[in-house]
C-alpha cells in the first residue's frame, strides 16, 4: 500500500507522522508531496518519509492520496492532479468544507473519503469523523480507518451532514476549550498568581476534569452537582454562568462552526 499525503502543513504533517509508524505501511515509506523548498529540506532529513516537489513522479504510482490542502489551494491542485489519476486511487480529504462531490467533479475521481479531523491528532489524541462515497468498498474503508486511527480515534457517520456537524463540535471545538483556559488563566492573573502557577491550576484542572470524565459513565451535569454544595462557591460560579446565558452562547457558538462549514460547502 503506497500512501502518498499532499501538503506538509500541520494536518498534513500530523497525519503523515502518525501513519509513517502504523505496520500497514511496513513495506514502503510514506511519501509526502510540498511545494515549499523549506518544508521540502528539513523533511527529506526524516528517514521515514520520501518527500517530492513534483506530483509527476508521485502521485501516478500512489493507492491512497491525502488531501491536506487549505480549500482555497484545492482548484489549482486538483487541475495538476486530474491527469495523473486512475480509477482504482483512494481520496482522502482533510479539507474543511469541500464536499466529496465537489471532489469527485473536480477530479473525475470515484473513490473519495471526506474527514473531518482535529488538532488533538498532533499529540496522538485526535478525533476524526468520517464518510464515503458509494464506491468505496467496506475493505477499503477498513483499511482508511486504520490509517486515521494512527493519529487517536475516528468515528464514521453516515453523511456529509454529520462532517459538517462534527466540524462545530470536535474540529472546532479545541479552539472552544482554550478559549475558555485563556479566561481562566486571565482570571488567575487578575487574582495574584504567577503565569507557571495560573498555568499549573488551569492546565492540571482540565486534565484532571477529563480523567474523571473518562473513567466514569458520569455525565457532566452529574459531576457539576457533585462539585457544587448548595450555598457553596461552586454553586455561585455555575449560577453566575446561569445567569449570563453561557450555556446557551457556548451552543450558540458551535452551531455557527457547523453553519459556517455548510456555507464553505456551498460556496465551494
């Protein structure tokens, strides 16, 4: 299986990474295709990849071809790339908004996966949903699961819907929790401690939000109700958020993403 991932930025790269270690690909090196002469030197010094700057002598001999290109690259790629394409190549895109028809058209192109992946990958902590088209088979779908399971865990969903929802909540979502971080180092801050200490409560209580989470089939409103005593300081910062409509906003704020990605869709 040659896999061969189209544009080194951070996805991209993050992507590469993980699946240049997956046993799928023990028999040949991933290739990765740039158009930075930067890019392109410091990973030609990475044993694990192959590493082009002319789609000529990669792209016709590559099974499966991801896409991690920012949307607005894409016509211009795709035009370079139609001619070098055969039926039986697997598409899959790390693009935010282009829908697999779109793919399909641009690259007469049959086999297409569209993802929706998260920064969490870069760390091995990634989510990623997933759909297909008609034509791709349960194997093949298998197959692109494991390679999207290199980076954390993948979730398929049965339409491009689901992407587009999936980006308001998990593509989008780690900029949503550090929004909320950044408030509460300022707020920490704001009461005297140092920036390490503000980081060390902020970071440290997230983290150990989380554990609790996982570990337990507790829901989060369960929780807040075990942390907050009637009367008690909890209490007064869930009822100021109450009070402020957070809930609401935060909700608020994820359908805009999701809005936002059927736009991009459209727009495409």
């Amino acid at each position: 299986m040659k896999v061969l991932v189209i544009g080194a930025g951070n996805m991209g790269l993050t992507y590469a990474e993980g699946m240049a270690e997956s046993p799928l690909l023990s028999k040949y090196k991933l290739k990765i295709y740039d158009t930075d002469p930067k890019k392109i030197e410091s990973l030609s010094k990475d044993s694990r990849f192959i590493v082009y700057d002319n789609l000529d002598d990669c792209l016709p001999k590559a099974d499966i071809v991801f896409i991690a290109v920012k949307p607005y690259h894409s016509d211009g790629l795709f035009e370079d790339m139609k001619p070098m394409l055969n039926d039986n190549q697997i598409f899959v895109s790390l693009m935010a908004g282009v829908t697999i028809d779109t793919i399909q058209q641009k690259l007469e192109a049959k086999k297409v996966i569209r993802t929706m992946p998260n920064l969490p990958a870069q760390v091995g902590k990634g989510v990623t949903s997933y759909t297909e088209s008609d034509t791709v088979s349960r194997v093949e779908l298998l197959m692109i699961r494991n390679l999207l399971d290199t980076t954390g865990t993948s979730i398929h969903v049965n339409t491009e819907n689901f992407i587009d929802a999936s980006t308001g909540i998990s593509g989008s979502g780690p900029a949503y929790v550090f929004y909320f971080m950044q408030s509460m180092l300022e707020a920490a801050q704001k009461m005297g401690f140092s920036d390490y200490d503000s980081k060390v409560l902020v970071s440290s209580t997230f983290e150990g939000a989380i554990e609790l989470f996982n570990q337990n089939d507790i829901s989060p409103k369960s929780w807040i109700d075990k942390v907050a005593s009637k009367g008690g300081t909890t209490q007064a910062a869930i009822d100021s958020m109450d009070d402020n409509n957070v809930k609401q906003l935060i909700q608020d704020a994820a359908y805009a993403a999701f809005d936002r990605a059927v736009e991009m869709g459209k727009e495409d």
